[in-house]
C-alpha cells in the first residue's frame, strides 16, 4: 500500500513540483492551497493529484482539512510544510499586520500542519515531516525581517520536534533553498537578475523546482530513517553553512 503524503502550498511554484515528484516516487499525495482555485483546479487536471483548500494558518482549517485528506487517502505519512508568504518591507516601514501575516503562515503554519498529525504518526511508529525554510532564514535578508525570522524558527522547530520524534520513527528535516527559479523569481527585472542576483551564486544559475523536490523524495524515503533534525541547504553553493 502506498505511503499518504501531504504537500501545504502544493499546486504552485515549488510545491506543484514537490507534490509530482512525491506522485512519481509512488506515493499518494495531496495538495494543499490557500486562495488560488483556478491554479489549483489546473493543476488537479494535469496531474490528477486533488488538491485542497484551507489556510495553514488556521489551526481549526488545518485538522478538518487533514481530517478530509485522511478521509479520502489513509494517514498522513509524510508532511511537507512548503506553504509561505511574503510580506516585504524594510524593518521601519513594517506594520504589524505584515509582521503577523508572515508569521501565522510561514511559522505558525508549521504546529497548526504538524500538530493534527503527530499523534498518528506516533502510533504507527513512522513518519516524515519536511519543512521548506530558506536561505533567508540562514543568513537573512535586508527587507525581510519578518520572513527571515518566520523561516529561522522553522529551523529551530525542526531541531527541537526532531529529538521527540526519533524514538517513534518520526524524522523531521529541514530544506533551505536559495534562489529557485520559480514564476515569482523569473519575474524579476531580468537585469536585476543578470547582474545582481545570479553573480551571488556560485554554480552560476537559478535553482530548478525539481531539485528541490528531488530533495524532498529523499527525506521522505523509507530509507532516510537515520536523518533527522538537519538542514539541507540547495542553493548552488550560496551561502554555506
């Protein structure tokens, strides 16, 4: 029987690419979206992984969407809390409503995700949480203060829940990607990308979704049982840790 694996923020960008891949490696997979049901309901299309709606960061939204994923696909077996947002600004120019946004969603969303299935996980003596940090969250980033933060603490929470996982068979690692060439990122100014972006990485290119998600399959895998609490850092040598 097929492992359940549920994708947050999985229909789009990096996550659309992680959910295909987890889908490729023979896994039943779920996607989570929050707002973007025309993308969604393209992605369902074309790769025939459903896909579901609520907020990460809505605790309630979050254990009644799982409940409906369990419902349709069996245990959740693996999580990947890819789900995020942006909210930039330099720190002086910060509301708190940007600040409490990013937070809810790219922190927050991690317990609201991982909490509701935990306790299965415990049960069944297996499981795989994967939480997609940041580069940011590495070295932080001017203009990011609540993103770099948000994604700093998804580290610490993957180092603390790995030690109460390990006994149970539950890992919990961390990816941090750098620049991925995503529709968001290739939106950029072309020459902001040729000159100021790309010189920073070594290997000399974007990031590709795919590489992230081969990343993911790899944490996921049955046999990465003796990982957990690390970071991958996938950003064409970066920023090196």
């Amino acid at each position: 029987m097929s492992r359940v694996a549920l994708v947050t923020g999985g229909s789009r960008g990096i996550g659309a690419a992680i959910s295909v891949a987890l889908k490729t490696a023979g896994y039943e997979v779920a996607a989570n979206y929050a707002g973007n049901d025309e993308a969604a309901a393209k992605f369902t299309a074309e790769t025939g992984i459903p896909a579901y709606k609520w907020s990460v960061a809505d605790y309630a939204a979050c254990a009644a969407g799982i409940a409906r994923v369990e419902a349709d696909l069996g245990p959740i077996d693996v999580l990947v809390n890819n789900a995020g947002i942006t909210r930039d600004a330099m720190f002086h120019k910060m509301t708190p409503e940007m600040w409490k946004e990013v937070m809810d969603t790219n922190l927050s969303g991690l317990f609201n995700m991982t909490h509701p299935v935990w306790t299965g996980m415990r049960d069944r003596k297996f499981g795989r949480v994967i939480n997609i940090s940041s580069i940011n969250g590495q070295k932080g980033q001017a203009g990011q203060t609540n993103y770099s933060a948000a994604k700093a603490g998804d580290l610490g929470f993957t180092k603390a829940l790995a030690q109460e996982g390990a006994r149970a068979g539950i890992t919990v690692n961390a990816i941090c990607p750098g620049y991925i060439g995503t529709e968001m990122v290739r939106a950029i100014d072309p020459k902001v990308l040729a000159e100021r972006i790309i010189p920073q990485i070594p290997v000399g290119r974007l990031g590709e979704p795919e590489e992230i998600a081969r990343c993911v399959v790899f944490l996921a895998a049955d046999d990465a049982g003796f990982i957990t609490g690390s970071t991958l850092s996938a950003n064409g040598g970066q920023f090196v840790v």
